[in-house]
DNA sequence: ATCGCTATGCAACAGATTGTTCTATAGTGA
DNA sequence: TCACTATAGAACAATCTGTTGCATAGCGAT
C-alpha cells in the first residue's frame, strides 16, 4: 500500500487544508502558518510540520485545493449566443459559489512573489479561455462568425469583466447583468466589418 | 507652528511610508510591521510605534501613498474616439508606471477583510469611472452617441479589460493592445440600435 | 486477537518578533 | 543660548516559529 492511502494521513491533510483555505480568504497568505492552522483544527503543530516541512508547500495546497474546480467541458452544440450564455453562466456559477471567489484576490496578490500562485492562477485563465476559444471556433465552424473577429479580444473582454466586478470592484454577478454581458459580447462577436 | 510640520516628522513620516509601500508591493500587507519598516529604514522600532500606536493605521497610509496618482481631469472636446483615446491612456499610465499597478494587488486582497482597503478602491474605481462618464456625456451632447447606449457598461468594459490583464492575468498594457481595445470600446459605443 | 509499523499528541527548547517603557542624545525653533 | 521634543537604543515580558525526543494510539497484516 501507498504510504499516502493511510485514512490518518488523508483525515489530517484534508482537515488542515480546509482550515488552511479558510484562513487564506479571510486573513490572507501570510495567516496561513502551522501555529494557525493548529490552532483552527486542533492538529498539534509538530504534525503539521511533519506533513508540510516547508511552509510555502503547505500554502501552495491551499492555493490549488481553492482553484480546483467542476469541470468546465464547453457545450459547443450552437447557436454561439446559447453556447456563450451557458459557458458565461459556468463561469460566474465558479466565482460565485466556489472557494475560488474568495481566495483568488488572494492567490492574485501572492502572484506577485509566488511562483507557484502564479502558476496556479495561469492554469485556472487558460482553462477558462481556452474553454470559450472553443464556443468560437464551434461557431465559426458553423458560419456564425464573419472573417476577422478578433475573438481573443473577446475572450478576454467576457472574461474581464466577471472577474473585475466580483474580484475588484466588489460588484455582484447576478443574473440580470449576465444576460447584457452575454449580449454585449454576442453583439460584438457578430459585428458587421468596420 | 503646528507640531506636524517639525521637520523630523515629516522626514520620519516619508521615509517610514515609502518602505512601507514598498514592503506592501513585494511581500503584502501583513509583511508590513513596525518592525519591518525599521528594519528597511533604520528607523528605531520605538519611534515607529510613536508616529503609528496602531499597526492598521500605519498599512493604511501606505495604502493611500500608493493610491495617490496624478490627475485625471478628463478631455471632453471630443470627438469620442480621441477623447476615449485619452483616457483610456492616462489609465494605462496610471496601472503601468505608478506604484498602485504593484500595490493594488495586494489593496485587494486586503480589502477582503479590511474597510480601509475596500474605501481606497471604491475611491480609486469611482474616480475613474467618473471620468469616462464625463467623456461619454460629452459626446452625448456632442450628438455622437444614439440613445440607448450602455454607458455604464461600456465604462466597466473599458476599465475591467486593463484592470484584469495587469492584475490578474498579468498581461502587458502596450500600445498596439490599447488601440485596439479603445478601438472595440468605440465600436460599441457607436452601434446602430439591435 | 496480536504484533510490528507509523502518525499523532505533547512537552520542551532556542531564536525571533511584538508591544511596551525607560533614559540619553540630538535636532528644532525662539 | 535655551527650552522643547523627536529619535535612538536598551531592556523587558509575551508570543510565535522551527525543531526535537518520547509516549500514545491507530493502522494493516498475520
């Protein structure tokens, strides 16, 4: 048997780095050390320290168990503004309920000497725009979309904004301001030539 | 004579808050402490608590030394594009070459838990979306806009766009990527009615 | 059920950091 | 020159960090 398959092993990970993801969207990353996590789970710090000799390791799971998140397989069947409606939908569903919404201003700050929550925060936006390049490139496939749209703008003008108004600006992502921001994107994406 | 303008004050005060900005953009707000800052300084532990009793008090003003920016009266002589141009650029400038593009990061996540963070930004954001305003009421009663335009939507596209490339997905703000972007702003603005 | 194996809890420790208070020194304005 | 006060520096208890050694309890296998 694996050393990791030990349900001691799993238990006390699991319990640490739920408490660890808490502290980090409520206190941020330098909150997040064995003494707190401790402290928040009753774990006694040398195991903590076993677990996760180097600090910096412990953070980075939190960083990674916070941006996992449900798949996001693109529904490509068209037409491109139900396929862009449901994929923005998705997208808005995982900042609104997920941990992600709630730590990701952390790992963004973090981002500024921490490799790894650069890199976590890198794999989560390619996922995502790679997700919607997928909506487009079914849609014109399909002939919805004229020579020319620049649809990596686009990608990042749909994207921009959620995470702009909910991680930046303390906006709310509801449903009314979903549909316009689809529509917008839409209109733009089927835009006469200049 | 009031006892702030005791030159040594003043010069404690500025050296105190520049390192104490600069420990905010490289290690994040919890790394600031009076102990950092005089460490980075050579300013004695003591004399910090002095001129900051409280430690929240002395992160919030290296908050607002970093948000503090050159300003950002609007061009409203039209026409649109070159007065979207303009501010779209200033803005740019603005995240590219003072120290809020590095700081703001690290504003953000503290706002999670952090009134003060969370009153720079909306301060921040409601300034610059003021002066958009400004330059689409401009070309409003220029008669260059079709009634019916999302104004305020357009605004948050504007900005969220440059907002999301520096902060979040860490993208550069050139000049080939700021034409085009204030070019599909224009765009939207000038729409013919669905 | 028993027996190795090992993860955990607990206590102890040095070193660093924090918040506080004191005194001596040095810069300030009159 | 003189009174005032900001600063530096030292000392202190309290807390936090990183590490180690040992006893306990849970695990899988026989």
């Amino acid at each position: 048997m694996k050393l990791s398959e030990d349900p001691r092993i799993i238990a006390t990970r699991n319990l640490a780095l739920d408490a660890a993801q808490n502290i980090l969207q409520e206190e941020g990353v330098l909150a997040v050390t064995h003494g707190a996590v401790s402290k928040a789970t009753g774990i006694s710090r040398s195991t903590l320290y076993r677990h996760w000799p180097r600090l910096e390791a412990m953070r980075n799971d939190a960083f990674l168990r916070a941006a996992t998140s449900p798949n996001f397989a693109p529904m490509t069947n068209g037409p491109l503004r139900t396929d862009l409606g449901w994929m923005m939908g998705k997208l808005t569903t995982a900042l609104n309920e997920t941990p992600w919404g709630h730590v990701a201003p952390q790992v963004i700050a973090a981002a500024a000497t921490d490799k790894q929550a650069r890199a976590v925060i890198e794999g989560f936006m390619k996922d995502r725009i790679a997700s919607l390049e997928d909506v487009f490139v079914a849609a014109r496939a399909r002939g919805e979309l004229r020579e020319g749209t620049p649809v990596r703008q686009l990608i990042e003008m749909a994207i921009a904004v959620p995470y702009f108004r909910k991680l930046i600006a303390g906006l709310p992502l509801d449903q009314e301001w979903l549909d316009s921001h689809v529509d917008l994107i839409y209109r733009l994406a089927t835009l006469p030539p200049k």
